[in-house]
C-alpha cells in the first residue's frame, strides 16, 4: 500500500476523474452557464432525435473472436486523400467560443497532437485563416453553409482553399433553422445577453465569466458581428432555394476533396454519389434540425451497400464512446465525427478538455478493437455487430 501523489492543478485533477465522455458531460454542465450548455448539450423540439440516435448505439451487440493476436492495434485509417492517426474528427461546430473561450484553437490544437482532422463551421468563432495558424501542418476542413448572398459564400471558399483547407463539408439539413427550445428559454443570444437570469447563474461560475468578459468579443470566421438571437442569425443566413444544381456548381469551383453532410434517406445518398462527391456525412445535424429525424446509425448498412464503393462514408449524430465508433465502422463507415464530445472536454478544461476527451475516446476504441480480436480498423465488418430492433415501422395501407 501506498499514499498517491497529490495533484495540486484543479484542472488536471478534475480532468483525471473523467473516464467517459458522459463524465466530462457532468463536468461541463457545472461549470458553464446554463444558455451556453443548453446551446450545446440540446436539440430540436422534444429532443428526440438526439436520444433515439444514443439509444441505438446501445441497442447493438458486439460479436469477439478469441485467440487473436492483439498485443499491437492499429487505429490509423485513410480518409479522404489522407491519413488519420484515429478513426474519428473534430466535427465543425458554431460559436464554439462562447462555451468555453479557447474555443476553435483548442480544438485545433488538439486534434493536430493527436493526427486527427479539425473542422471549422461556417459560423466558427475563429477564421479560417486563424485556424490555420494553429494548425499548420494538420488537416483543417471546412464546412459550408450555402448563404443567400452566394457571393459571400463563394468568398468564404477561395479563403479556405488559400489557407490549405483540403476538404470542403457542404452542410445540406439547414434550409431554416430548427426549432430549438432551450435556447429560446434562455433566451440566447450572440453575444450573450446579461439579465437578471443571466446575473443568478454566473454567481457560481466565476471563472468562466472571468474568461467571457476579460477575452476578445465574439466574432465569426465568415460574418461580421451580428447582435440578435441565434434562429434570427440562422434563418437571415440560410438559403431554402439550395437545390442538386447548387451542389454540383459548388464541386466545380473546390479544387479539394467535397464531402455533403446532412444526408438522411437512402435516395439522396444515392443521389448524391451519382454527381461523384468524394463522401458523403449520415447525419440529422445531432438531432438540431428536424426532430423525429432518420437515426444515422441504423442508416448506415443500408447506404453503405448501396454506396460504399462509391464515395467515402462518415457518420456522426450521437456518438458518446469509442465503442459507438468501433460500431460505426464495422457496419460500413469509413470514419466518424464528433461534436458534443469533444465540446464537453472543452467546457470541463479548456484545450485540456479536448485532450482528455480525445484520449478517452481512443483508449475505448483500441480497448473495444482488442476485446473485439481485431488489430486494424481494416479488420471491422459487419460480423462483428448486432443492430437491435427498438422501432419496427407498421406497414404502409
């Protein structure tokens, strides 16, 4: 028996007693105002689709084989024209540094430590350019909104394909802004609103305040400060006239690789593939757009037969451990993204966060490929997974 050595650093001692994601959940909500935790942790309307897309990562059953040799595992894979160090990014994600102030340069930083692509949002709250700085020598790409002033939108392309940005994300399940209650509760705004509300909730984050008001005002990669609500922002922004054309114009003024994210059915998957996109994102944009929306992962077998060897397949929307992403890939994704995971570690610790999160999510992916008797990313197929059936349609009349 032996004393542990004390740790005299709150944030690494906090950090170190995360051992899921769900722990750095817990974390995150103590520590953030509540406006800004909800804009991360909620979704659309009920909040359904966000927990049916959880819940069925749980409703799966892994199949091991014994007596494999596991003593090394391999968690590299290629994607999209390059290498990843682990089978997941960093997802883009908007106004990330109202959660926590070190915002997109956290994110980037930690995903070029770790040989992971970083994603920077449309509605960023660091430029492109910034971005690159801080992540030089890592793979930054960039997700897209289609604007109504396409001019702008346009702009925002040739800026990230001088900066080096080698993938393009075309976001396509935002032709309005979801109905998102919590924010409308909180009564969020850009910038946050101070209230009496607001007043009463800082008193027991501090630091968090102290960081908000003593750092450089919000501002965006792609806009130029905006003062109103979120919906206002989003729906001033987003153009519903975007159609397949739009698309296919887009593909040829990207010299990089163009991934479209938002897909949701079979057809456009389908669809999309016929115009010779490079991949394609499975996602109900984590339950934020359309509630009630198809679930990615129970998407996922069917689009990968039809499409998988055609254009690349990433999913995202609900994954919470690495064993979610050992069960994405053994379906028939290419990779995965993340986005409330990783905004839980930097609400819970700054960049430190980050690390943790992306630590724990590769520690569980190796761990679950082991106990899997599997030694590369390669060696996932659908054997190894079970989907259960929670939902079964009722026939059609």
């Amino acid at each position: 028996m032996q004393f542990k050595k004390p740790e005299f650093d709150a944030r690494r001692r906090r950090l170190a007693k995360a051992l899921t994601i769900e722990d750095l959940r817990a974390i995150a909500k103590r520590r953030t105002p509540r406006a800004a935790f909800d804009y991360t942790d909620g979704s659309a309307e009920a909040e359904l689709s966000i927990a049916r897309a959880r819940q069925a990562f749980q409703d799966i059953e892994f199949h091991p084989a014994i007596l494999r040799d596991v003593s090394k595992v391999d968690t590299s894979c290629a994607i999209l024209g390059g290498r990843s160090e682990l089978p997941f990014g960093i997802a883009p994600t908007g106004f990330t540094r109202m959660m926590q102030t070190e915002g997109e340069y956290a994110g980037a930083r930690a995903a070029a430590r770790a040989g992971i692509p970083f994603s920077l949002s449309t509605m960023g709250t660091a430029s492109i350019e910034d971005v690159k700085a801080v992540n030089p020598h890592g793979r930054n790409w960039f997700q897209l909104y289609m604007w109504k002033d396409r001019d702008r939108s346009m702009a925002l392309v040739e800026r990230a394909a001088a900066a080096g940005f080698d993938t393009m994300l075309v976001t396509v399940d935002v032709p309005v802004a979801g109905a998102r209650l919590r924010d409308k509760r909180n009564g969020m705004s850009i910038p946050p609103a101070l209230t009496a509300r607001t007043v009463l909730d800082a008193i027991p984050r501090p630091h968090w305040w102290f960081d908000f008001l003593t750092t450089e005002p919000l501002a965006f990669a792609s806009l130029d400060r905006w003062s109103g609500t979120v919906a206002e922002l989003l729906d001033t922004m987003f153009d519903p006239s975007v159609t397949f054309d739009d698309l296919a114009w887009i593909k040829s003024q990207w010299p990089g690789k163009l991934v479209v994210k938002g897909i949701q059915t079979l057809d456009d998957a389908v669809a999309v593939a016929d115009l010779g996109v490079d991949g394609i994102v499975l996602s109900n944009h984590g339950g934020r757009q359309l509630d009630r929306a198809p679930v990615p992962f129970h998407l996922l077998p069917t689009v990968a037969a039809a499409v998988g060897d055609r254009t690349e397949i990433i999913l995202d929307t609900g994954i919470m451990s690495g064993a979610d992403i050992v069960a994405s890939l053994a379906l028939g994704a290419r990779f995965t993204l993340v986005g409330r995971a990783y905004l839980y570690g930097l609400m819970a610790g700054g960049e430190a966060g980050v690390d943790r999160a992306v630590a724990i999510l590769a520690e569980q992916i190796a761990r679950t490929m082991r106990l899997l008797g599997v030694s590369s990313v390669d060696e996932l197929e659908p054997g190894h997974v079970t989907q259960f059936q929670r939902w079964v349609p009722r026939a059609r009349p």
